[in-house]
C-alpha cells in the first residue's frame, strides 16, 4: 500500500497485536483505495475476531468498507459477552489448549479438540463445517476466512484461559454431564457395567459411577475429585454463565 494515509486508533485490548513501534494504539498507514477496512485492520497485525465495531470519523461501517484518504478510523473490540448468532454455542480448540478443552469439558460445554497437529486449512474447515468457534493463540489461524467463528486465547495460564473464555461468551454450564476425554455426554453407570475398566480398591471403594455414552470411559469421584469440584464451583460462582 502506497496511496493516500488513513489514522487507525486501536483499543487497547488490542494494542498487545501491534507491532512494538506502533504499541502507542495509533498507525498511520497508507491505502491503496481497493483494500478493505478489514484487510488494512489484520495487516496491522489485529485479527478480525478481536475486533468490535469500526468506526470511521465516527460513523460505525463494516470490515468490506473500503477506506479513502484522510479518513480518521476507531477500532473497538469486540464487546463481552460476544453473541454468537446462528448456532449452538460450542467450540473447537487447537492441539495446544488440552488443558482447556478438558475443563470446558468437565462444564459441560460442547468442545471440540484436536490431540494432534491437522493444520491451520483443516482446523478451519472444521470449524466452519460444524459451526464451532474456533479458540486458539495462533493468529494466523484466526485469520483464515473460512473459520465460521474465532477467538484469541490471551493467556499462557489454563485458569486465565478458562475464565477468559467464560467471561468473553458466557456459555451454558452443565457440570459433569460430558466425558473430559472425548466429549460425550455421561450417563449413570452400575458397577457391573464398568467393572471390566476398575481396580480392585476402586471396585470396593466406590458405589457411583457415569459412563461416557460415545467411547464408554468410566467415571467416579477419585483421588483427583476435589480438584475437579474446585474448578466447577470456581467457575459456577463467577456467574458468568448462561442460562
């Protein structure tokens, strides 16, 4: 781009995308009267999933927009809770955020996960086959066309991220009702149904059990239930949550 300028002020949830020298959340930068506002915004290095409304000298437009010179453009982000039209609200993660994907998982919210690298081209093609949104740190990813719906996972930090995730889209929470491991939905269990997958201290321990209706794990309240417990009921009195 080497036409006539446009001034970009960005929020600044988003200044953590731009370039160092432009971390201030203002850039000046050329247009070439075809690219889109949309293209211009994510060549600054902001995905447009992070973004909220555009605004140019004050008047909201959309990312087709095509921008003239002189044109002064506010870039919001995108406003929490995000609404999700046309779907369920469910997810997919990438191969990085397992850890995630088995707490949302563990809240009963319908979350896709891939164990192993696909690719950025399948990931999407999932996400907009089965009209997920796609959560990932990768903004590359988050910048394919075909996604259906995208958000960026702002921290290393798995608490942060499943907090970040339900304050962003307040997801209806239904604890305990899928398998963390694949994302079946749980159905009461006896003994004798899951007795082939206990030991013997468990099978004389325990009284209560679910099994994942899609693979048939077996689940009970083991060594590692209080933990579990203190995420959902971490999660269940932020009230952040649908309903």
């Amino acid at each position: 781009m080497n036409g006539p300028e446009i001034h970009v002020e960005f929020a600044p949830e988003l200044h953590l995308f731009l370039p160092q020298a432009r971390r201030t959340g203002t850039a000046r930068t050329a247009t070439d009267g075809v690219s889109t506002l949309g293209h211009v915004v994510e060549s600054l290095g902001v995905p447009l999933t992070e973004v909220g409304a555009l605004l140019v000298d004050g008047r909201e437009v959309l990312p087709g927009h095509v921008p003239s010179a002189g044109e002064s453009v506010t870039v919001r982000a995108v406003e929490h809770p995000q609404k999700v039209p046309g779907a369920p609200l469910r997810f997919l993660l990438d191969v990085h955020l397992g850890t995630l994907a088995r707490r949302l998982r563990l809240l009963g919210v319908d979350t896709a996960y891939e164990s192993t690298d696909i690719g950025d081209p399948a990931l999407a093609a999932r996400s907009a086959a089965e009209k997920r949104v796609m959560l990932s740190r990768d903004r590359g990813l988050l910048r394919r066309r075909e996604l259906w719906a995208g958000a960026y996972v702002y921290s290393t930090r798995p608490d942060d991220q499943l907090q970040g995730v339900l304050d962003r889209f307040r997801p209806e929470l239904r604890p305990w009702t899928r398998c963390t491991a694949c994302n079946g939905l749980l159905e009461e269990a006896t003994k004798e149904q899951v007795a082939e997958q206990l030991k013997g201290g468990t099978q004389r321990s325990y009284d209560v059990f679910a099994q994942c209706s899609a693979c048939g794990r077996a689940y009970w309240k083991g060594a590692h239930h209080e933990q579990l417990v203190a995420i959902v009921e971490r999660a269940l009195s932020r009230g952040t949550h649908g309903g």
